[in-house]
C-alpha cells in the first residue's frame, strides 16, 4: 500500500512540474487517440465478424445452390456439365477460391484445381447427408471456410465450395486504414483546438501572474486585462478590485505617513518654542525682578535709610509713607507676575473664575470687549486639572491670536459643560483668515499656535474646530471628553488648603 502511495505522489509530482498548456494539451490529445483506438478496435471486431458471418452465410448459400444443380448432371454422369457448373460456381464469385464434386464414394468427379488437387482436401470436411457442414481450414493461402452440401441427402454425392477471406480482410484492413486516418485527423485538429483552447485559457493566467510579480515588486498601479467574463475573468475583476483596495490603501498609508511627518515636525517646532519660551519667560522674570521688584527693594532700602537719618518725627513719618506705597507696588508687581505664570484662581475657585479675572486684564490690556457665557459649572463638582488647564491655555491662545491678527472690537467665549464632554467656544468679529490654508502651510511658525491648540486637545483625546472667512471673524471650538472623572469642589479647596 505504502508503494502504491509512493509511486501515486511520484506521478503527481511529475505531472504537477508540468505546465498547464502541456497538461491541457496532452489531456485532450490522449483523450482523442483513447477514444480514437478504442473506436477503431471495436470498429474493426465487429465489421470483420459481421462479414465473417456473411461469408458463412453466402458459402452455405452457394454450396447448396451448387448441390441441388449437380443432382441431375451427377445422375446421368454428364461431366461436362458438371464441369461447367463448378466452373461457373468459382467464375461468378469472387471469395470462391475452388469447387468440386464428389460422387457416393467420396471419389472426385470434377473439380476447378487444374492439373493437381490437394490430396488431402477430399477428406478434410464431409457430411452426413442431413445438412451442409461448414468447415474452416487452415491452409498455406490462408483460412478456407470449406461448405460441404449433400446432393439427394449425400446418396448421389457431395457439392464441396472453398470461400477464402482475402477480401473481407481487405474490406477489414481498409476499413481500418480509414478509421485511423480519421484518429490522426482528428488528433490533429483536437491538438489545433487543444493549442487554441490552452492559449484562451492560460494567456489570463500568464497576464495574471505577470500583474501579480509587478505587484509584488511593489507597483500598485498595473491591472489585469480582463478578457472575458468568465471564471478567469472574474477572478481578473476581484484581483483588480483588490488592487484598487491596496493602492487607495497606499494612498491613505502614504498620506497618513505625510501626516505624521508633518506633525512630527509641528511637533518639533512646538517644542522649540516650548522651550524658546520658557528661556524667554525665564528672561523676563529674572528682568522684571532686577528692573522692578529689584529698583523697589532698593527704594525701600533707601527710604529706610532715609527714615533712620531723619531730624523730626513728622519727617520720618513722610519717610515711612513712602516706604509703605513702594511696598505696596512691589507686593502688586509681585502679585501680577504670579498671576501670570499661573493664575492662582484656576487652582483655588476654578476655570470660570480664572478666565473671569484673565479676561478683566486682557480687557484693560487690549480694549477689546469680552464676554463670558458658562452653563453647567454651577454645581459644586470641578472639571479635572488637566481639563481646565488645556482649556485655559487654548483659550488664552485663541484670545492671543485675537489680539494680535483679528483687529477684532469684541469677543464672545462661551463655556458648555454637558456630560460627557466640555465645550468651549471662542467667537470674534476680526478680519478672519483662511484656516485650511494656515493649516496646510507649508511654513511651520504661521501654523504653530493653531496646532499648539490642537496639540494640547488631543492629548486629552479632544477636539479643535477652527472655522474662518474673509471679513466674518473666527470661530475656535474647542470640545474635551470629560470621561466621568470630576473633581469635588470641596475636596479640591481641601487638596489647595
């Protein structure tokens, strides 16, 4: 059994390393020639007996034909008619190799041999007088179906006819010839079709696996010729289809790729003015302290100094005045720079109360007109940190934008808190510019600030909308899922405490 599967899997592997063309083509050209052969065998078996049994069939005619003329002849002892009688027998058919008379005592009277008859032809075949008897003999000429008739029920003598097969085996042999020249002409022109055949089905196939080695050298852009719409055909449409699928694919990886590179190198920029930033307000602070709260402290060194050395109480007393008024600036100046690296109001009362008190500086700063709409912070619950922090800070940028490119006279800053997100919404009159365009740009630093906006949202998993027209103003929305994480007012006085 093990053997047999061995030689199954060496027959599969060779037929399997052959192409199919090969396959197709052998297949309907062993089909003909199987069909073909196994046609003109039966063919040639069944003509052959059918023209065997009509031989039989005219030698059993013929031989008794000839018995029944022989009676009289035979009786009168005419041999010449006898003669002519056997004569005519071999003249008038074609398949009667001989013919011969034998009387009762199975002596030869006349015979159509000539000069020498076979010795032991006489005794080869009898009969019994009730019938003719057939009988084939094997001779040096070939087979002789040999009829053996009675003449008066075999009293008078016996008629003895020799037919030969030549002919029929001619018959058969031509028979045959044209059988097999129909297998060769039909072989031939089911090779002509099994070609033609293999070239309409292989050629989509051939294409097929031409587009699919592009493909897998990385090009996107061939298709499949479909050639019809057939299986092969529609296996060509779903391979196309697929290919349409990989390079709109490609065309979003490639994009998405740009995407990121693009943001990556936002992202750069962003941090650099992160950090450009943070120097810059490290710059500012440390001037602000040596050029204000620094000349302040010095005047209140001086002013003290100038108390201690004073003639009269009423003149240290002017003194100690004006010590007490550039205490009281340096402690506002102090104050101030406090505020703005990071409004204390934010930590202690909120968002709202830290925008309110934001907006009443950037109204004095600016003199544009402000705004502030909130809904759903009434309760005692607080956004989380992080939340109110990213909305101060995009709001605080938008206002920013505002101030420096809208030419804007007023501003309305709407606050939405509703489960399961908070909205904010920046809204001015400016003069409004092209978002997508700004967006799009190619130059980083005109972007910058609106991605930053963008940036800090979507750390937080959130949005940034900027909607902006010539002459219609610029509407900056801003929308943070909250995720259910709140904060107790309570407890977040408790944590500030």
């Amino acid at each position: 059994m093990k053997r047999w599967r061995a030689l199954a899997l060496d027959v599969w592997a060779i037929a399997g390393a052959v192409d199919l063309r090969t396959k197709i083509m052998g297949i309907v050209v062993g089909v003909v020639l199987l069909f073909g052969l196994g046609a003109t065998t039966l063919v040639h078996h069944g003509f052959e007996e059918s023209l065997r049994g009509q031989l039989e069939k005219r030698a059993l005619t013929v031989g008794r034909d000839l018995a029944a003329r022989s009676t009289d002849p035979l009786l009168v002892n005419d041999l010449f008619q006898l003669y002519s009688l056997v004569r005519d027998a071999v003249s008038t058919n074609e398949d009667v190799r001989y013919a011969f008379v034998q009387d009762s005592s199975g002596q030869v009277v006349v015979h159509t041999f000539g000069d020498g008859f076979p010795r032991l032809l006489a005794t080869a075949n009898s009969t019994d007088g009730t019938g003719s008897q057939l009988q084939i003999l094997n001779t040096e000429e070939g087979l002789v179906w040999d009829v053996a008739s009675p003449i008066l029920g075999g009293k008078v003598g016996t008629a003895r006819v020799g037919f030969t097969d030549h002919r029929l085996r001619d018959a058969v042999n031509a028979m045959t010839r044209w059988l097999l020249l129909t297998t060769v002409l039909a072989s031939i022109t089911g090779l002509l079709a099994a070609i033609f055949l293999t070239w309409v089905l292989t050629q989509p196939l051939l294409n097929l696996e031409e587009v699919a080695h592009k493909v897998a050298r990385g090009d996107l852009t061939v298709r499949a010729h479909i050639w019809a719409k057939d299986e092969i055909g529609r296996v060509g449409m779903t391979f196309n289809a697929m290919l349409d699928d990989l390079r709109r694919a490609q065309v979003k990886n490639e994009e998405a790729t740009q995407e990121l590179i693009r943001k990556e190198q936002s992202r750069s920029q962003l941090l650099t003015k992160v950090i450009t930033a943070q120097e810059e307000e490290r710059q500012r602070i440390a001037r602000e302290l040596h050029d204000q709260t620094g000349q302040s402290l010095t005047s209140l060194l001086v002013g003290l100094k100038v108390a201690e050395s004073a003639s009269t109480l009423g003149e240290a007393r002017e003194r100690i005045r004006q010590v007490r008024d550039v205490a009281a600036r340096t402690l506002q100046e102090v104050r101030t720079l406090a505020w703005e690296l990071r409004p204390s109001l934010l930590d202690d009362l909120g968002l709202p109360a830290a925008l309110d008190r934001y907006l009443t500086l950037y109204k004095q700063q600016y003199g544009i007109e402000v705004d502030l709409h909130s809904t759903g912070f009434e309760h005692e619950d607080r956004l989380p940190s992080e939340v109110e922090v990213t909305l101060y800070r995009i709001i605080q940028e938008a206002l920013t934008n505002v101030a420096r490119h809208a030419k804007a006279h007023s501003v309305s800053i709407v606050l939405d808190r509703r489960p399961p997100e908070v909205v904010a919404v920046v809204e001015d009159d400016g003069q409004g510019f092209d978002a997508a365009k700004v967006l799009r740009s190619s130059d980083v630093r005109s972007r910058l600030g609106l991605y930053g906006m963008q940036e800090r949202a979507s750390l937080l998993g959130g949005t940034v909308l900027i909607e902006s027209s010539h002459r219609q103003g610029t509407t900056v929305r801003v929308a943070i899922p909250l995720n259910g994480a709140v904060i107790r007012q309570s407890e977040a006085n408790h944590e500030v405490g």
